[in-house]
RNA sequence: GCCAGAGUGGCGGAAUUGGCAGACGCGCUGGAUUCAAAAUCCAGUGCCCGCAAGGGUGUGUGGGUUCGAGUCCCACCUCUGGUACCA
C-alpha cells in the first residue's frame, strides 16, 4: 500500500543528498552569493530541542529557496562546545570533557541530519576543535597586539603605540608596562564570584542571590587577576554601526541601551577651605583642567552640569580611592563599618531588595561648590557605583530621584534651580519649596547670571564656562564595561600566554605571547578535574611539562585561566568560509567573497552579549585589515520562543474551588486566598472540565470558579518538553518542520499543539494523495494527473499560489505561503484532471518547506535529479486576474449589497451599476445621497441622510 | 518603576497597510462511503434574535479623526519579554 510514509523517504532521500553531494558550497560563490546563517547551538547532553529547528528551518527555507533562484549558498552549521556542563560532567565522572563533548556532538548532528536541513556538513566545526580554537587563539593574539589609537578612531599595532619620551627615559621595563596597559587585551583585577564550599568559581548565572545555584552556598566577591577586552575603546563604533544594519529596531535599542552613551560633564569640586578657593580658582584658569586628577579635588561625572548650583552635597562609592584621605578621624569608625559591609554585598544585593532603602555614611570632609563658592558635604554611599564616571557625584536633589530620596533620608539641603514652569504634570510649589523632586527640564532658577535660560542653553553654557575656567570639561561616557575575558575553568580555550618566571620561580610580571609558529596551545590531560579548594583556575593542576615552558634560558608558566564561551562564537561565521585552511583563520579572498552574513537566525536571548561582543572582534579584525567589512551581520532576525501546550490551571484552598480573581501573590510568589491569606494548591485541568466564560475560563462544573489557562516556558521539571525525535518519528520531519513553520510569525512567541502537528500532516497526506494512487499495490501517479493544459481556472488557481508562495518566502512570512499551498490542495484535490504543468510546479513549491515528500513526488512525476537546483516556478501577472470581481456596495459604512462586474471596470460605470442594482435602489428610494465613494476595484459606498 | 512587544471565534493565527473581519489549520456539528469502525470525501461553523427570509452585533476598555478604523490619534486595562540606582 503505497501510502505518503515519510519514515521511508526521508532517510532514502537524505542519503540521496548525502551520496551527491547535493548541497556541497563551491569554494568561492558561481552566481551572486547568499550567507545564510543559524546561530550554532550548544550540544547538551539533554540533545535537540523543538525550539532549535525552528530558526534552522526558516533558514533552511530561504537557502534553498535561494538556489532554486540560481544563487550560491553558504548555508554552514557548527557547535558552540565549550562549556559549563560539559566540565561538571567531568568532575562528577572524572571523564574528560572532551569524550562527552563528542558524544553529544554526535547526537546532535544525527538529529540535524534526521530534519533534512541543507547544510555544507564538510564544513561542520566545533570551537572545542583543535584546529579550530588555534586560531581563536591567534585572535586573541591580535588583541594583544594591538591598541587603540583614540586620534585615528581605530586599532593599530602595538609597535607603532609612540611611547611618551618620560616612560623611555625609565627603561626598557617601563616601556613593556607602558605597551600591556595599552593593549586591547589586557590584565586587570577585577571581582570574582568565590564559593569556598564548593571550592570554585562561579559564573554570574550560577550565582542567585548571593548563593550559588548548586547547594546554595555562600558566594563571597574576591578580586583576582584577570584577563579583559577594551571593548569600551570601540564604544562608539559598536553604537554608530548599529545604524547601517537590517535589524530590528528593538534589538538595535537594547544594544544601544547596553552600551549607553550619554553626554555631560566632568566637573572638579576643590577639597579646600573657602578661603583657598579662590586662589585655587585662579591657578585653575591659567593651568587649565588636567587630565589627570590631582589630589586637591574630587572630580565628578554629571549630564546634568545646569543643576550645578543646586549641588547641595556629593557622595563617592565606597570604593573610591579618596574614602580613606577624606574620612574624618570622628567618622573613621562608621565608614569603615560602612565599606566592609558594602564589599560584601553583590551588586545584585545592592541594589536589589523590596525596600531598595538608600544608606550611606558621612565622611566628615566637606568640597567646594564651584557655582556658590560654598562647602558642601560629602558622604559615602552604595547607589553610587564605583565603575561608572569617575564614582564621585554631586548630588542635587531637587532635581534627581535618586539624590531626593537620599536627602529626605538624612537630611540634606533640597534647592530647586530648575523651575518647572506651570505646563508640567508636577506639583511645581512643592518643587520650588524643595519638598519634590523634579528631574525634566524647565527654565533656570537661583542660579545666578543663568536664571531665566533654559536647561539646554544653561548645560551649553555652564559648560563653556566650566571650560573655560578650568574646572571643568565637556564628557562622554558609557554603560559598557571592559570585557571580564577569563574564567577559572578547564574546559575553554587556554590562552597563548606565558608569563616570566625570575630567579625565585615567581612571576616577574613579564607577559610574553606564544610564538604564533607554536600556536595552538592544547589543553593538558588532567589525572583529575575536582576543585581544588583554591580560587586558582583548575589548568593549575596540569602536568609540569605543560606549565612550564623555557626560552632562551628563561622560564615562563602557562597563563592557567581559559577564555569564556563568548569567544569561539565570536568568529565562528568566519571559519565557515575556509573550514580547513591550516595557514590561515580564513582566506582573504574567500572572506571578501562571501562576508558579510546576508541572513543570520537565531534566539533574542543573543540580543546583546554574543552579538556585541563578535561585532568588537569583527572591528578589531577589520581594524587591524583581515576582513573586509565593518560589519559581520547584515540581517538579523530573532526567533520567538516555542512554549508548552496551553494548560489550563485551577485552584483549591483546603479541597475547595477558588476563583482566580480571589488570589494573589505573597511576598514569596506564592498564590495566597487574598481574603484569609491561605495558600492555593494548583490543579491541572483537562480541557473538557473548562468553559470558556467572557474573556477568561470557568470550571465546567462551577462556572462561577475562574481557572488560569496559559503556556508555559517548556521545562523538565514541568514536564512539558517536546521532543524532536518522537514528533519525526510519529509524523515525520517535514511535518515536524511544517508545523514550526505553521505554527504563526516566526519572530512570534508561540505554543505547541500536538494537534496542530497532526494538522499539517494531514496536508501532506492530502498532497500524496493528490499525486499517488495510494490504494494501488505499486507506487505510482494516478490517472488524474495528465499531460493537457490547466483549465483557466486551474491555471488561475495555480499562478496566484505561484505568485503569494514567492512573496510570503521572499517577506520570510511561512505560515501564510503554507496556508496558500493549502488553498492549492484544496481545490485540486477536487479536480478530475490534474495537468502536470500544475501539479510540477507546486512539487516544486513545496519543496523548500517539506524538501524530502517533494523530491520523492519529482522523482515520481518521472524527474532523474534531485529538485534542488531546478529554476523557481514563474508566475504570469495577467494569469493571476479574475476577469470579473465582486465589488460591495456600502450605504452608510454598511454592505447592503454586492455587484458583480468586470475587472477592469471605472468609477463612473460602477456607480452607474451599482445605483441600477435592485436592491440598492430600493435602499435608495426616498433617501437623499450626499456623497458617492467609488473606488475601483473595491468598492462603493453611498452615504445618504 | 522604566523600556519593548502583544491583546482578533472554543484554540493557533490571516487581513495589498484606511476599503467585504475571521484566509489557512485545529476543534466541533451534520452528511456520504462502510456489515461496522478507522481512514477518506462533502457541507456547515464569531456571537445574539428568528422556523425562515432576514436583522442586530462584533477585533482588550473608553473616547476621537474619517463616507469608512482590527489598521490612524488620545487615555486606560491586561499579558509576555527585557532591565534594575549608569549620575
């Protein structure tokens, strides 16, 4: 019985395609050249997830879409393989990460292969590959050779950094110095999340609320020595190039948002006595505003410098490098207390909380305003980040939330300078008595010879004049941190660095690179992969062979920490050109010929760090003249997640039904009777025990019991994952790829339904059957389909799907070019006759969508060649036009009537016909028409009194 | 709190961007086929009134612009993501 059986064609097919060679890239592009790329996924043990195949479909769609319209595809897919779990893996089984890694490697790949996607697999990559993570080695090898030349906007060799004549005058040393602190990788102190019960390192992820996620043990922040990127040198960059790209505007603004750039001041307050001041003011307007800051004043970042005159105090961070030299001996006690506490306390414990209760410390030290000449105190306080600017503020109250709520806190001057005029929203007498807080922008007041400008000529001009002065300098600065580069692990890339170890076996602070002749530097084999109880990376424990090197007598030790994750995706897109160069990461040409990525697909949860951080590497690499773009993605789009089946929740407190709206949350998040406080147990209802009522659902049974119905984030621990393997098995995967594609938008948060997969399948049970005589023994065509031309009709039906299948492929919209080839079903499966130059063409439409039914229904319809390469049906505008169309006739905005007339018929028959209709004229009689609206082709419509 | 996106039948979702709301699929109802069932095929299916013809009503809520609004404007509500004192 030749039924549609995809568990045969499917594998014959993708044999086929593997045996041909069907989709192998040529080496440079033949015909324009289309980059088609998914964002690679991280092979965990847990093996594909439904949510993979969804952006990798849409892709796939496009890439052979692209090569039936004759253009050259890269279309490569690889693994993203370092990583966290691979390494808790091993220290639970003392295995190296590398075997699981591979393991899982390999059933990934079985399970892409399984969905019949087109990739280039002689391409395929794993950044856990030797070969391949050589020359993400030789990547960070350009980092550290390079700096930023703030002059020229752009990275240049470390060679060509002119070094000032005073740091050459303190010798060779000093030089080396000068060089490491200017590179764009660099090494740092920075804080470590610690956990001393499980003796390691945690991520920023592992670590919730202070605890580590696994046995919730206390975290405590440690500084140590780090790797970091400059990325903040290309701030600006990364924030212009945004404007040039074809992405989403919303991606565009997190991006924007994560690097935040934002203009003001940098202002100098002098930590002197009122007398000094103004003896300091006028050695400040001949020496102008240093660069560096001296130690008489304590500069702070402002965007607001026209509030200057209401700077009622300042606040430093309790990391601040003045703390110590400002503390008054009378305060030294409490602010002491004050910064431990503050140093034990995450970022996240900071600022986070239900009270979010501002706390700070006086120093006992006073600065002057500049503005009024007179002394304002300075406390410490931690909603001022040591980090940001210059981790110093001026505080005005009156117009900044944040300074408000401290103010009213401890008592702190609140003076208005900015009036808020009577058009805004706020209590203006309660901000010009200094009981609110207004932060927009008004005109100036008690601001001397400012009064009366507005905020925008008051920031332009106090800022001249702060320039002017001395004290003070115009100022950019950015959210965006330098890029905490190293991690405590084993399983990452080691860096091809080597530190000189003098006499004594210790660390000179001499760093040198690995030759790039040696490159790459392979991880060691470990005895075993347990912590070891130190905040020391676990390579610490490698064989002595591997860790010590010698050269030219002197001894080095192997820079032990490893890179993050982030860097093998950085580049990976580039590999893909030139997978198996071994004397090069990538060949030039190559790279010119195919870069940038047309099309790349993936999660938003990549919005920000992924994307940002391979666009800083892709600048660099640009920079330093081994690529040929400014920008690797050109398009990029975002899946939206696939959620659980819709579940349907109701709620019982002590064995009896509450209603939905009876609840609420507790400050736990848990769901509490809000009447006695009591908890609500959840149970899960089937969808015949619910109604739906007004616009929520009721118990059936006791409909005035409202229920929770929504999809949830699929989860192991609910039980609602959807495995891939099963749906191929039980339908297939062109219908597991169909429905993905069916389901609604692709960039659209969606919800499984098993029943919808059964839908689509039908469909291509139906599209067999309107090819094959499935109750025949032998596989074969039936009758029905013949050698004569369509019918009009027919031929109607199939240049319109020819012509909406295109545009919905091409507008990346799948779930209505699915609808349509539907609508193409539908109708011939009703016809007697189906002439082959229908029934081809739609073969052939379907093909990028559910690509294994369809070459096996070309093969059948007596085609030798895979349909890979075969030429996009065309379709004939003039075939796709009804001769006559139906035209509504409106009276008042209402349809009161319908005409039939020709196509091409103008405005003034159509009203001349539409007012000779029965029907309308009965309407009409004894109204008086004010106005005709005729639009031809669409409709009339008449408004009458 | 702030930012972004979204609210359309029982459900997933369509709607040349201001012109016949609900394409397509699921579900449901009825019919054909069958000894019967599955499968398949055909028809119907927003809601309300009505035996029917027909009429009314309808895109989260309230207002507005327009001959005409799911689509544009204003205000609000709900949900989903993101974010967290960046001066």
């Amino acid at each position: 019985m030749p039924r549609y059986n995809p568990a045969e064609i499917e594998p014959k097919w993708q044999q086929y395609w593997e045996l041909n060679q069907t989709f192998k890239t040529p080496i440079r592009p033949k015909s324009e050249k289309v980059y088609a790329l998914d964002m690679f996924p991280y092979p965990s043990g847990a093996g594909l997830h439904v949510g993979h195949p969804e952006g990798y479909t849409a892709t796939d769609i496009m890439c052979r879409f692209w090569r039936m319209r004759g253009k050259s595809v890269l279309h490569p897919m690889g693994f993203d393989a370092f990583g966290l779990p691979a390494e808790e893996h091993a220290i639970k089984t003392n295995t190296p990460p590398r075997v699981s890694t591979e393991k899982n490697i390999a059933e990934f790949t079985r399970q892409l292969k399984m969905l019949g996607f087109s990739y280039d697999w002689s391409r395929v990559l794993a950044t856990t590959d030797v070969e391949y993570f050589r020359w993400t080695q030789w990547i960070f090898l350009v980092l550290f050779d390079t700096w930023f030349d703030e002059d020229q906007n752009r990275g240049r060799p470390i060679a060509e950094l002119p070094i000032p004549p005073d740091v050459t005058a303190q010798g060779g040393l000093a030089e080396s110095e000068y060089r490491d602190a200017h590179r764009l990788a660099y090494q740092g102190e920075a804080l470590v999340n610690w956990c001393p019960a499980l003796g390691t390192v945690l991520a920023n992820e592992e670590v919730i609320d202070g605890k580590s996620e696994r046995g919730n043990h206390p975290v405590q922040r440690i500084p140590l020595r780090q790797w970091m990127l400059r990325i903040t040198a290309y701030a600006d960059r990364l924030l212009g190039d945004l404007e040039h790209l074809d992405w989403s505007p919303g991606i565009k603004k997190l991006q924007a948002e994560w690097i935040g750039r934002s203009t003001g001041a940098e202002v100098d307050f002098f930590l002197g006595s009122e007398e000094e001041f103004a003896s300091w003011k006028a050695s400040r307007s001949t020496t102008g505003f240093p660069k560096l800051i001296p130690q008489d004043v304590l500069r702070v970042y402002t965007t607001r410098p026209d509030t200057l005159f209401g700077a009622t105090y300042m606040v430093i961070a309790p990391e601040h490098p003045l703390v110590q030299a400002l503390t008054k001996d009378t305060q030294r006690e409490s602010v002491e207390a004050y910064c431990q506490a503050a140093s034990y306390k995450s970022d996240r414990e900071r600022t986070e909380g239900d009270t979010k209760k501002k706390s700070g410390v006086f120093t006992g030290a006073h600065a002057i305003n500049p503005t009024t000449g007179r002394p304002i105190p300075i406390w410490i306080a931690d909603y001022v980040l040591a980090s940001y600017g210059t981790g110093a503020i001026m505080a005005v109250p009156a117009h900044d939330d944040r300074d408000f709520e401290f103010a009213v806190q401890y008592g702190l001057p609140v003076n208005a300078v900015v009036d808020p005029g009577t058009s805004s929203a706020c209590d203006r007498e309660a901000v010009l008595a200094g009981k609110a807080c207004f932060v927009g922008t008004g005109t100036a007041i008690n601001s001397g010879c400012f009064d009366g400008q507005s905020t925008e000529q008051v920031k332009a001009a106090m800022t001249a004049q702060l320039s002017d002065s001395g004290q003070g300098k115009e100022a950019v600065n950015y959210k965006l941190r330098d890029w905490l580069f190293s991690r405590q692990r084993f399983w990452g890339e080691p860096f091809p660095i080597l530190h000189e170890l003098g006499e004594d076996g210790r660390p000179t602070g001499v760093v040198r690179a690995v030759d790039v002749s040696d490159l790459p530097v392979d991880l060691p084999h470990l005895d075993d992969y347990q912590p070891h109880g130190k905040p020391e990376p676990p390579l610490g424990k490698s064989p002595h062979d591997w860790l010590y090197v010698e050269i030219d007598g002197k001894r080095f030790r192997r820079e032990t920490n490893t890179m993050p994750q982030w860097a093998g995706s950085c580049w990976y897109y580039l590999r893909f050109i030139d997978p198996r160069n071994n004397s090069a990461f990538c060949d030039p040409e190559l790279e010119k010929a195919w870069m940038p990525v047309d099309l790349y697909v993936g999660g938003a949860e990549h919005a920000v760090l992924h994307l940002l951080y391979a666009r800083f590497w892709h600048k660099v690499l640009y920079d330093r003249g081994h690529v040929s773009t400014v920008e690797p993605f050109q398009k990029l789009v975002n899946q939206g997640m696939i959620l659980g089946e819709v579940e349907y929740t109701g709620y019982q407190v002590n064995g009896q039904w509450i209603s939905t709206v009876d609840l609420e949350k507790d400050e736990l998040g848990q769901l509490v009777c809000k009447a006695t406080g009591a908890m609500a147990q959840a149970v899960v209802l089937g969808e015949s025990e619910v109604t739906k009522k007004g616009d929520g659902f009721v118990l059936s049974a006791e409909q005035e019991v409202r229920v929770d119905s929504r999809a949830h984030k699929m989860s192991k621990s609910r039980g609602n994952v959807v495995n891939p393997d099963e749906i191929v098995r039980e339908y297939g995967a062109d219908s597991l790829r169909l429905y993905e594609m069916f389901m609604g938008p692709l960039e659209a948060t969606k919800p499984w339904s098993m029943s919808g997969v059964s839908g689509v399948r039908n469909f291509l049970d139906r599209v067999w059957r309107m090819y094959v005589d499935y109750r025949d023994d032998d596989l074969r065509l039936l009758d029905a389909i013949v050698d004569q031309s369509p019918t009009a009709e027919q031929n109607q039906v199939l240049h319109r799907t020819i012509a909406a299948v295109t545009h919905d492929i091409e507008a990346m919209s799948f779930n209505t070019a699915i609808a349509r080839m539907m609508e193409f079903a539908n109708f011939f499966t009703k016809e007697q006759t189906r002439p082959r130059a229908a029934m081809s063409p739609f073969v052939l439409l379907l093909a990028p969508f559910a690509p294994h039914l369809a070459e096996e229904l070309w093969s059948l319809l007596g085609n030798t060649d895979s349909l890979a390469y075969e030429p996009w049906p065309k379709y004939d505008e003039a075939a796709t036009k009804s001769a006559e169309i139906e035209i509504p006739i409106q009276i008042n905005g209402k349809v009161r009537g319908r005409l039939t007339v020709p196509a091409e018929c103008d405005q003034a028959s159509l009203e001349t016909l539409a007012l000779a209709d029965p029907k309308t004229a009965e309407l009409l009689a004894g109204k008086q028409v004010i106005k005709t609206i005729v639009v031809p082709g669409r409709l009339v419509s008449f408004v009458v009194k």
